[in-house]
C-alpha cells in the first residue's frame, strides 16, 4: 500500500469516526469493511442495517462528507 493510499484510509477512518455517534445515537453503527479503487466498502450495523432512511443517511450523509473531503473517494457501498 502506497502512501496516498494510507492517508486516503486514515482520513476516511476519522471521518466515519466522526459521525458515528450519530448513528450509534440511534442503536446503530458503520464498520469500514474495505477500501479499493476510491470505494470506500461499508458494513452498516445495529438499527441501521435494514434501516428506510439508510440510503439518505449513507449517500446525502457520509458518501457526501467522504466526497468532499478526501481526495481519491469516488463511492461509499454497503456490503
């Protein structure tokens, strides 16, 4: 793993740290399952797996944010 590789993962671990009291607020919780290609692979845990608004909360929410803020980020998937 290259350099801009690492640093791609360890900003995209700080952000989903940063929103995960939120989401564990409401009984749920997000698990980084791998990150290849720009895609950052995501496992939704809790109240948030099967979720109605965990298309809203993953793609307005944390697709947006990770997009924004760490160059390389193309798409967040869930596993």
């Amino acid at each position: 793993m290259n350099e801009e590789q690492q640093a791609m993962e360890e900003q995209v671990k700080v952000l989903i740290d940063k929103v995960r009291p939120y989401l564990q607020r409401d009984g749920g919780d997000i698990e980084i399952m791998n990150i290849e290609d720009g895609i950052v692979y995501v496992q939704m845990l809790g109240a948030c797996d099967g979720c109605m608004a965990i298309d809203i909360t993953l793609k307005q929410g944390i697709e947006t944010m990770l997009l924004e803020n760490v160059p390389g980020v193309i798409a967040v998937v869930t596993v």
